[in-house]
C-alpha cells in the first residue's frame, strides 16, 4: 500500500512539474533562509556554551546612579571568595583598550586586545594555553601569544620558555617572559583574546576600592540561591567601601543596591551592564524566519487546495473501493511530507550557497556540517511542522471529498475554501509591501545619515595610532612642529578621543548654580580646525592666550543647553577641582553617530582628571596625501620619538562609517527578505491565477463566442487580483508605516517617512501582479472556444 | 437483498421543494439483473447513488442485506465496499496515475488481501479479460471501451455480491457496448453476480430480466423479463 501510493505521489508530482516546481521551489528557498536564520540564532545564543559549569559562573557587576557597569574594584573577588561558602571559585578580568607592541631583535607584532586573567578565571573558562606551564601560584604575570605571532617574533627559532620579550615601543619596552603559545580557534566565547597574561593575582594584591579596573567572575556551588547571594555581596560590598573611607551616606551607596549577578548566559546578547541590541536583533531575525516559513507554508497550502480539483475523482474512486477517509487523509499527509522532505534538502543545498554571504555580512563563522546534532534535531521539528501546517488543512479538504458529487464528472471548485486561499494570497502581499517598503526607507535613512552634514570633515583626516602620552600641549609641539612642515599637511592635534563612535570620560562640573555630569574630551591646539567644526561664539583655543593651557574651555551648543546659561563665553565652569574660564561655544557634531543625540561636552588642553591624549589626528590636503602619508611614514621614527617604530594609521571617515555598519547588515537583510517575500508571494499568485483561469476557460470561451475582445478578458482576468493587491497595499502601509517609525525613532537623527516608499510598493506589487497573472490570461485567452467547450 | 421503502428525496431551495425521487419501494434479489430505465433528469442517478449508499435519502427505509443503512457509520459503509459492492462508472473514473494492474490492485489493497493473492487475483482477472498485454499501461492509453473493461474488472476483484454501474455504456460505440452487455450478463447468469444498471437505452436495458421505469422521480411500471 505504502510502495504503491509512494509511486503515485511520485508520478503525481511529475504529472504537474510546474506546480511541483513552484509548491517545491517556494518552500525550499524560504526553508534555507530559515535554517542560516536557525544557525545564526543558534550560534549567537550558545556563546561560552562549552564551558563546563556555563549554568553556575557568573559576572559581578555594579549599579551606579546613572548607568550599570561590569567594572569592579581589585579586592572584590578575593573577599567573595573568602566570605561565601557557596562560591567556588572567583577571579578577575583585565582588558587593555590599547594596541601595543611585542618584539624581540628578530620581529615585532601588535595586539589588539591583550587581556590579563587570573589563574583562576582561565580555568573556569576552559582557557589552556601550551607550552611550559607556569606554577599557578607563581604570582608575576606569564604571557601567552598565539602562534601566529610566535613565529613572527621567533622565525625558525628553537625556544626555550620561559623567553624574553619586550612589550611597548622599541625605545620604552617593558622586558616581560613569554611562557608559551595559546591556540583559541573558537572565538565562540564572551572572552576574546589575542595574547593573553596569566597571573595568580593579576592585580598583585591591589587593596584599592576607589578604582573599579577589573571584571569579576564568580562561579557558585550547585543549587546555591543566586539572590540571597546577591543581597550577601552586595552588603559584603557596601561594607568594605565603607572601611575603605567612603560614607555610609554617600548617595552612590546608601539605600539602594549596587552589586548584581549576571548569569554567563546572558553576557554576550544581553548583558545587564551593556545594551541588549544584539539580543532584538536576534530575537527579530528569528522571527523573520519563522515568518518565512510561514508564508511558504501558506503559499503551499493555497497551492496544493488550487489543484485539488485534480485529485477530486481519486478521492472519490478511492472511497467506494473500500478506503476510510483517514486512509486519504494520510495518504495526502505523506504526499506533503515528501515535497516538504524534498524541500528541506533542496532548502539545506541553498542555505550551503547563501552561508558565506551571510558570515561576510555579520562576521561569524557558521556552518552546517560542523556544528552539533541540534541543527539536525532541530531540522527534524521543522519538518514535521512545516508538514503539518501546510498539509493539514489540503489533507483534510481532499480526503472530505464526496464521491457523489465528485464522480459526476464537472466538478466544481468549493465555495468554503475560496474566501481563504484570497486572505491567505493577500497576507502574503501584505508581507511583501512591508518589506518593500521598509527597505527603501532603511535604504533612505542610510542614504541621508551617509549625506547629511555630521558637523565635521572627516573625509581629510588621517588617524595615527600612537600610544605615547601627549597629555601636555608642550609635550606635543615637536611632534607637531615636524609633521606641519610636510607638504599638505594643514593641521595636526592630539586628543584622548577622536569622533569615531566611541564614547568619552564623563565628570561632575558645575556652571553657576548648576551641576551637571557631563562628557570631557582632553584636546590640543588645532583639535577643532583640524576637524572643520564652526565656532558659534567666542574662540577656538589658541596659542596666543597662554591660559589657553592652564585653564580654558569650550563647550559645545548641548553642553550650553545643558546648564542654560545666555552667554556663556568669559564664565566659568568647575570641574576635577579646577575653574575653567569658558573662550568659546562650539556646534554641536555628531561623534557618535546618529542614534544618540550629540552629549553635552566639555573640551579642554588641561585637566587634572585627564584620560591620556594619545590619538594623533592629521588633516591632510586630498590632492597631496599619499605623498604626506609617505613623508609621514619615513619620518614616523624620528616624529613620534618614543613610539617611532611603525606608522599605522586609518582614515576617519573610513572609521566612522563602521557606525553604519548595524544598519548596513539591516539593509542586507531586508533586501533579502523582500526579495524573497516577493518572489514567494509572486510563485503564489502564478499558481493561484493557473488554476482560476483554467477553471474559467469554458466561460471564457463562451465570452468569446458572444464577442468580448481579448483585451476584455485580460481585463476580466486582472481586475480580481488586482483588487487583491490594492487591498494588500491597503493594509500593508499602515503596517509598514508603524514599524519604520519604531525604527527610525532608535536614532535621534532620522528622516521624515517620504510617501514614495508605499507608492513604490504599490507599484511593484502591481505591475508583478499584472505580468503574472497576464501570463496565465494569454494562455486561456489564446485556447480555442472549440477547443474548450467540447466536454461537457 | 435490496429493500426499498418509500424512498423520499428532494432539495429544498428558497423553501420550494424540488423532488428528485418520489414514494420508491421496491424490492431487489441475490442474482437479479436490474436495469433502472428513464428520460434524463428523472431521477435514475440518484436512485443508483442512494442504493449505492453514495447518497442519504431524504425519506424511507433502505436495507441491503437484511440491515438499515441508512445515516450507516463510516466505518460500516466502508466494509460493505470492501465485501459487497462494487461500482462502474459512464466515466470508468479509473485512477490516471495508476497502471491497468495497479487500479485493479486498489481494492484489494484495502480489503488488505495478502501481497502474493493480491497479485494471483489481478493476474487471473486480467487473463480472464485478455488483458495481460496492457498490465502495464495507463488508462489515457487505452481505448474507451478497454477503460471500461479494467472498470469492471476493478469492481470484480474484490468478489462482490452486487454491481452497481450508471451507463457503463454512455460513453462507448455499439460494438464496444454489446462486448460490455455481453459480460454483465455472463457474470450475473455464471456467478450469480447481482446487477443494477442505469441506462436510458432500451437495447441495453432488456439484457436485464427486470426493468423499473422512472418519469420524474416516479417509479412508473415494473416490468419483469418473459421467459
């Protein structure tokens, strides 16, 4: 019985190729994009998932007044440690925001994210590097590099570890022992690392709570009561910043609570002390991904009812030769199950081709092969959903069928079925014009946060990596001084940010009666001329006030805003124990993108509670640059006299474009969901207007022989699905229309919603429409009356 | 095995009451030959499909063999297809993407005949057809009145006491028809096969040894085979 309705199924399936093909075709393409979504979901929510005790280690972080942090101070996890039984193990994390260099005599490589872990932590992680092995109670820091640098420090060189590099500039290196390599091929872990320093106690004993420099991990016994734990550290915590001089007043501790725990689980999409974008992304994707696949099933199900007419006389033979309506029923189910079998494979083939695009785009390396069971697990459940939500409904309209009526030979069509396979056509539509439509307006505020005025060039500006301290403008002015007399080059400062996204130091200051925590950017001369940022009133700072560097600042337009003063040019503002006299008002510009608005800022040369001013920008004439990028590059030693070796350098309007990158992988992202939703809507539609035209090819051809024209059937033909598409549009704009507006209020620069995108819409989804269904009409028009009306 | 009594059936459109069959009693034995005769519209289809328990009467009684079939259970019906009735169509309505052997296995599979007498019953029904030659083929490649004979067939294999056939003939040419006439009639005279045939032509309906004329839905005159 099974062989034999196998062969049918199968010889069904080759009867109606196109059918087959398009009912196939459809699910195949959006099963694919769900199994990369599925992957990608999968691999972002399995971060560190390897660790052995995952569900019992988590982070220590601090709530302030204003923000969380996941910094904490040195001896917070030694004092855990010592006080609950429940912690197993605690250990602290240390990054380094800079890239240094390591050499010896033979070579010289740069990390980028050093990071220093004790002992302890490296274990709870699962971090082994090879090599010799120090003593985990050897209390001096042993460095591990991967060996890709090791062979750049040590080109065909017998090693004997521990061996003697030298971390920093060529002329300030630290001489430290390197123990060994360390291999992390997975970067799947919240913990990343290039070179990494072990150490019993990487804070050598630091008893200081005024400073919060490290992270804390802790891992708890099984079954321990993470919130008693939590009210425990938090006391314990509270404790001894008060034995280490702070008040037990102090608004930043008293009646509130400061510590909490954050699972391990949750570090990598939705930390507490961080922004859980990624975590709505992932949760958005996923969902777009489902959506998908829904639509295909939907798709599926109206196509697989469209031909049920076909099967209409099997179903009734079958029935008076003995078979049970539960027999068709599942007979129907395992023809579903086939093509849904068949799909998946296909689906699986597509999603193969399309991996690489995808990891490009989001840079991650997933794969289907090489990952666990899950995948296949997982696959497995889509399977039989997607099997039963597009077959169950055909099956069971099919195998209803009653023989009396169906073996009469002109069957028609049910009525019941109709007004759903036109709102299933419609949703899917619906679908298609918000994402229509949400692309272009994605497209349209790319497009203006790519042309609108940031407030300063970037486009002439060279970044020079540097990690010397300029934090004195005299300090500078050598360097300065050799790099001004290179042809082109128009401007040169230094400061402790540059606007590239990244976020400044914040401090308390004070304007009249109004204090305000602010952000401060430490600059030198020529910060705000080498950027092109206007002056409002007053003046950029200048090397002909000498209190420009003993006690000047310039606020820009928000930080005004901020305290409410008229004119704030000649008052003074008190910051970091010091009074600033105000020179000048700068426009605001927007160095961090276009999501948050412009931060109330403070610039100065000098400032107490500095953070270092260590990025050298450069503002070069476009037309001479790459001859002063290879002065500066020969010159570099002799320029930057303590870190000479190497010039490395990135254009800032480069850096600043990465800003976009979010809304870049958003664009891609729609771009391909409107595609495919318009291709899987359109597979729909094709299908649908087949089967309604060849149902009314006898009407037609009755039509004809009264005397309609050609046009007139086209017309006749159209106008439904038509109506059908308006309707869509009807309903999708709105739709569209809201969620554009949820995102476009994610950046405080944004576009006004144009009309065009929804008037776009429209038209594609009519114009597909016509050409589609077009298509089927000229076929049934082109049949001939004779032809058609021979049976009866 | 067949009783019928008072047979109502109409459609009630818009509250006017449009009959299809009108008081039909009658009777109908184990190895009769029926042919139910009348102008299109009069309600033969009908009486066949309610005989055939395609259809629920409106009104009456109908027992085949001895028990009440009507508003019978799924279940119920469905053996009774299984062991008892078998049906041939004007449109033969074999199964397009089945083979000749394959449509007339169907049956069997359901009645879930073993595999190795399945295939020894279609071979011995095709034999007995002459159709071995065309096992293989699909019903679009055979000729109308060849159709018909794997119909019959389909409906023999599975040994039922009783065929029910609406103008096997309708859609045949004469000679093919008579070859069709020929083997009801073998079957009933032979193996005691009942018969119930729909036919509005009077050369096929004397093959039968009774005939129930029908005018709108009316039984008009029984008229019973001399001889």
């Amino acid at each position: 019985m099974f062989k034999l309705n196998f062969k049918i199924a199968l010889r069904n399936l080759w009867k109606n190729k196109v059918y087959t093909a398009i009912n196939i075709g459809g699910l195949s393409i959006a099963l694919a994009a769900f199994i990369v979504v599925l992957l990608y979901v999968t691999y972002e929510t399995g971060y560190d998932k390897d660790v052995p005790n995952y569900d019992r280690i988590y982070q220590v972080g601090r709530n302030l007044p204003d923000h969380k942090t996941d910094y904490t101070p040195a001896p917070l996890a030694k004092v855990i440690q010592d006080n609950f039984p429940e912690v197993e193990v605690t250990g602290k994390m240390s990054t380094t925001w800079f890239e240094f260099p390591i050499q010896t005599e033979k070579g010289r490589v740069y990390s980028t994210k050093a990071l220093l872990l004790d002992y302890k932590v490296a274990k709870m992680f699962n971090i082994r590097p090879e090599g010799k092995l120090a003593d985990e109670n050897d209390p001096g820091l042993q460095l591990y590099v991967p060996k890709l640098f090791f062979n750049k420090l040590f080109p065909n060189e017998q090693v004997i570890f521990p061996k003697q590099v030298s971390l920093g500039p060529k002329k300030a290196g630290q001489f430290v022992k390197l123990y060994g390599t360390i291999e992390r091929t997975d970067e799947h872990s919240n913990i990343k690392f290039d070179v990494v320093s072990l150490s019993k106690d990487i804070s050598f004993d630091n008893k200081d709570y005024g400073t919060n420099n490290f992270k804390t991990f802790i891992q708890v016994k099984r079954g321990a009561n993470i919130e008693a734990l939590q009210q425990k550290i938090d006391q314990l915590y509270k404790r001894e910043v008060i034995k280490a001089g702070a008040s037990a007043n102090d608004y930043r501790i008293a009646g509130r609570s400061v510590i909490f725990l954050d699972p391990l689980k949750n570090l990598h999409l939705k930390p507490m002390a961080g922004s859980d974008t990624n975590y709505k992304i992932v949760f958005a994707l996923f969902g777009l991904g489902i959506l998908i696949v829904i639509i295909a099933c939907i798709n599926f199900t109206n196509l697989t009812i469209a031909q049920a007419t076909k099967r209409a006389k099997e179903v009734g033979v079958r029935k008076v030769l003995g078979a049970y309506q539960l027999n068709l029923t599942y007979q129907f189910l395992a023809e579903i199950f086939m093509q849904c079998l068949l799909s998946l494979a296909l689906g699986l083939i597509i999603a193969e081709v399309l991996l690489p695009v995808f990891n490009r785009l989001f840079g991650i390396p997933l794969s289907i092969w090489h990952g666990d069971q899950t995948l296949f697990a997982q696959l497995l459940l889509i399977l039989i959903g997607v099997t039963v939500i597009s077959g169950i409904y055909p099956a069971l309209v099919l195998s209803a069928y009653k023989p009396a009526s169906v073996l009469k030979g002109n069957m028609q069509t049910s009525y019941k079925t109709r007004w759903l396979r036109n709102s299933l056509l419609a949703a899917q539509f619906v679908i298609a014009i918000i994402f229509i439509a949400g692309l272009l307006i994605v497209n349209n505020q790319l497009k203006y946060m790519r042309a609108e005025d940031k407030g300063f060039k970037s486009s002439q500006v060279v970044f020079i990596k540097n990690i010397q301290f300029y934090n004195k403008a005299k300090d500078f002015e050598q360097a300065r001084n050799k790099m001004m007399k290179i042809p082109g080059v128009n401007y040169v400062t230094v400061a402790s940010d540059i606007p590239d996204g990244s976020k400044p130091g914040t401090n308390t200051y004070k304007l009249g009666e109004q204090e305000s925590s602010i952000d401060f950017i430490d600059v030198d001369f020529d910060y705000f001329e080498t950027l092109d940022i206007k002056l409002k009133s007053g003046r950029f700072f200048s090397r002909n006030f000498m209190a420009d560097t003993a006690g000047s600042a310039t606020l820009n337009e928000s930080a005004v805003a901020r305290y409410g003063v008229t004119n704030p040019v000649g008052k003074i503002i008190r910051g970091c124990d010091m009074d600033y006299k105000i020179v000048g008002v700068v426009k605001d510009f927007k160095a961090q993108g276009f999501e948050a608005a412009v931060e109330p800022t403070i610039y100065s040369i000098k400032n107490p509670c500095n953070n270092q001013k260590i990025k050298i920008m450069v503002n070069i004439d476009q037309r001479s640059m790459t001859a002063a990028l290879a002065a500066l590059k020969s010159q570099w030693p002799s320029i930057n006299n303590l870190d000479g070796d190497d010039f490395r350098y990135e254009f800032l309007d480069e850096l600043y474009g990465r800003l976009f990158k979010k809304q870049e992988q958003l664009q891609s992202v729609f771009f391909f969901a409107a595609m495919l939703t318009i291709f899987i809507a359109v597979l729909g539609l094709f299908a649908f207007s087949a089967f309604t035209t060849n149902n009314r090819i006898k009407e037609i051809s009755i039509r004809k022989i009264l005397g309609a024209t050609d046009f007139q059937m086209f017309k006749m033909l159209n106008t439904f699905f038509i109506w059908i598409v308006l309707i869509s549009n009807v309903i999708g704009w709105p739709l569209a229309y809201i969620l554009a507006k949820n995102w476009l209020e994610t950046f405080a620069y944004r576009i006004d919603i144009p009309l065009f995108p929804f008037v776009l819409a429209a038209l594609i989804s009519t114009v597909l429409t016509v050409l589609t269904v077009s298509i089927q009409a000229r076929k049934a028009v082109k049949t001939s009356p004779a032809e058609a009306l021979k049976y009866e | 095995m067949i009783e019928l009594k008072n047979i109502e059936k109409y459609y009630a459109n818009k509250g006017v009451k449009s009959y299809v069959l009108r008081h039909v009693t009658t009777n109908i034995k184990q190895g009769e030959f029926v042919s139910i005769m009348g102008p299109s519209g009069a309600g033969k289809s009908s009486l066949l499909n309610i005989l055939g328990m395609l259809e629920e009467p409106t009104y009456g009684q109908y027992e085949f063999m001895g028990e009440d079939v009507v508003s019978l259970s799924e279940r119920k019906r469905v053996e009774l297809y299984r062991n008892h009735i078998g049906f041939v169509f004007q449109a033969y309505h074999l199964i397009d993407e089945m083979t000749v052997a394959e449509n007339i296995e169907a049956p069997l599979l359901y009645k879930k005949v073993p595999g190795s007498e399945r295939k020894s019953r279609v071979a011995d029904i095709l034999d007995r057809f002459n159709m071995v030659a065309k096992s293989d083929l699909f019903p679009n490649q055979l000729s109308g009145g060849q159709q018909q004979l794997v119909g019959i067939a389909r409906a023999l294999v599975a040994h039922p006491t009783i065929i029910l056939a609406d103008e096997p003939t309708g859609n045949l040419q004469s000679v093919q028809a008579l070859q069709i006439m020929d083997l009801f009639k073998k079957l009933n005279e032979e193996d005691g096969i009942t018969i119930v045939q729909v036919t509005h032509s009077e050369v096929n309906a004397v093959y039968g040894n009774r005939t129930l004329h029908l005018l709108d839905g009316v039984v008009n005159e029984e008229r019973n085979k001399i001889g």
